[in-house]
C-alpha cells in the first residue's frame, strides 16, 4: 500500500527561500506520486514559528493555490524544534503514514525523500538523512561540529553522527515520539530512543539558496548545551569528581607544608595563595554554573507550560 506522506517545513523570516521551496516540493511530491511512491493527497505542511517578515502571509496564498499546501501558525516565535514538534503534531493528528522533517533553506538534499520512503517501505519507522561529509563547512564549523558528536557520545547521549532534523518517521514513530512532555526538545537524542528499526540515506548538503542562517553561532552553542544537560548528567558527576580532587590536592599541600615547617624552608609569599584562591574560585563557579543549568532545567520542565501555541491554521480539509 502506498503511504501518505506529510513533509513539515518549519519557517521563521523564510519569504526569501519560501517560493523556491514550495516549487521543488510542489515538483517532488507530483513526481513520487505519478511513480506511484507515495499516495494521492500527500502533502507538505509549512509551519510559521513567528516570522516577523511576509513568510504567513506567502503560506497562506500557497495554501490557496496550491493543493499539497498546509499553513500552520504559531502564536509567537517558539524556536526550530518546537516548530517542528507542531508540524509533527499536526501530521500525526491528520493520520499521515509517513512524515519527513526539513528545513526551509534547501540545504539538505529533498532529492534524497524518495530513498527514505523506500525505506519506509521496507518496513523502517525511521530513516535518518545523514550528510555524506562536511567538505563544505567552515574548518571551525566541521571541527565544533565532529566535537560536539564525540562529547554527546562519550557522555552516553545516543546520536546519529551528521544528522540535523533532516529525517522520515512512521505515523506511530511520531505518535510515540510526541509521548515525551519535555520543554527541553533536543530531538536528535530523542529519535533515537524511540527503538524502532532504522535505516539511513546519504546525501550532499547544498549551499543555503536565499536569506540568511537562522542558527547563528551563539545558537548553536546554545543548542549545543541544551541537548547536553538534556541527556546526560556527567557533568555533574564530573563536578563531584572535581571536588574530591581538590581535596585530594589540597592534602597533599598540607603535608607538604607540615613538611616545610619541620625542615624550616617555607617561603612566606603570597603568589601561591592569591593563584590557587582564583583557580579554586572559578572551578566553583564553573560547578555552579553547570549545576545552575540542570536547576534551570527542572524549573522549567515542572511549570509544565505548552511548548507552543497555535494562532492560525489554513483549511486542512482534503482538497
């Protein structure tokens, strides 16, 4: 049986890319249809996290217009990943059989959607896209990037190494997925946990095709963070391993200076003291900056607010 597949497009100041991506998912999803891939009435649903630019206003004429459209609106900007919650949300509660999930940007290759709904077809919940190489990043971006991964694995954080957001799950993956409450999404290291049999496809990233990144460097070491005080509660474990280590130091500094006062060759200075006093310091104020996170976290997660709200959706009804 053919599956009805949903491609949900989170969009925030996107009126630059907005035409071209719905051209080529117009295209796409008419071609994957005739080669009898996918069923009729699949579509794509384009969601709008707050855009302060004309990125609505163009979902709701592509709604009008064309067919394969679905707008959905947020009541404010909510970032990248509740976005994308919504737009799963909404696919889940509209009974698609197959959702893949991609940026608005044409980055990450949609020519690969057909290889992960054959995928799909071959029994897998979840196909992860996966970048074949970062041959076209920055050498800052490709080594934060490959110390990143390696720091979220080494600390047990179940990830795929170059993938982002770009990625098909079945209709119960997505049901399954929308079970976990959090307001810390981090939904590179939940996927994962939901257990289901995967796959992967490899594609080329291309070049952004209009506007600018929305995921500046000061985003992305906050993304960074939050998907690793999320998953992992080493560094705090790490800070408790501190602490016995400066004690541990600082007997050793007790017995040697016992031992310079037997011999009679202390020196009385005060480089040492002031040295160790703000190396002691800033090692506290390190383990309470990183305690302070995960405090942070557990307020925001027992208020248990909405990740989102939803203003406005175009007509959902099938065409």
């Amino acid at each position: 049986m053919k599956p009805r597949l949903a491609i949900v497009i989170p969009c925030y100041n996107e009126e630059e890319v907005l035409p071209e991506t719905v051209r080529r998912l117009t295209i796409l999803l008419e071609t994957m249809e005739a080669d009898g891939r996918i069923a009729p009435k699949s579509r794509m649903i384009l969601v709008d996290d707050g855009s302060a630019d004309a990125t609505w206003s163009l979902i709701e004429q592509y709604s009008k217009s064309v067919a394969m459209v679905m707008g959905v609106r947020l009541a404010g900007n909510s970032g990248h990943q509740n976005a994308l919650m919504a737009g799963l949300n909404v696919a889940k509660n509209t009974r698609f059989d197959a959702i893949v999930s991609v940026d608005a940007d044409l980055q990450d290759d949609i020519n690969a959607i057909p290889e992960m709904v054959d995928r799909f077809s071959e029994g897998c919940d979840i196909v992860y896209g996966v970048r074949k190489s970062r041959a076209t990043d920055t050498a800052f971006k490709r080594n934060t990037a490959l110390f990143f991964y390696t720091l979220m694995q080494w600390l047990g954080v179940k990830s795929v190494y170059n993938h982002a957001d770009y990625r098909l799950m079945s209709l119960r993956a997505v049901t399954e997925l929308c079970q976990y409450r959090e307001r810390n999404l981090f939904l590179r290291g939940i996927v994962p946990l939901l257990g289901y049999r995967t796959a992967m496809v490899y594609y080329d990233r291309n070049a952004r095709f209009a506007g600018e990144s929305k995921y500046p460097l000061r985003k992305m070491l906050e993304f960074a963070v939050n998907g690793i005080t999320s998953f992992s509660v080493k560094p705090v474990r790490m800070v408790l391993g501190m602490g016995f280590l400066f004690l541990f130091i600082a007997l050793c500094i007790l017995v040697y200076v016992v031992h310079s006062l037997l011999e009679g060759t202390n020196v009385p200075g005060w480089a040492s003291l002031i040295l160790s006093v703000w190396f002691v310091g800033g090692c506290i104020l390190i383990g309470l900056g990183i305690v302070g996170e995960y405090v942070g976290k557990i307020y925001i997660e027992v208020k248990d607010r909405p990740r989102y709200n939803i203003e406005k959706t175009t007509d959902t009804n099938e065409n």
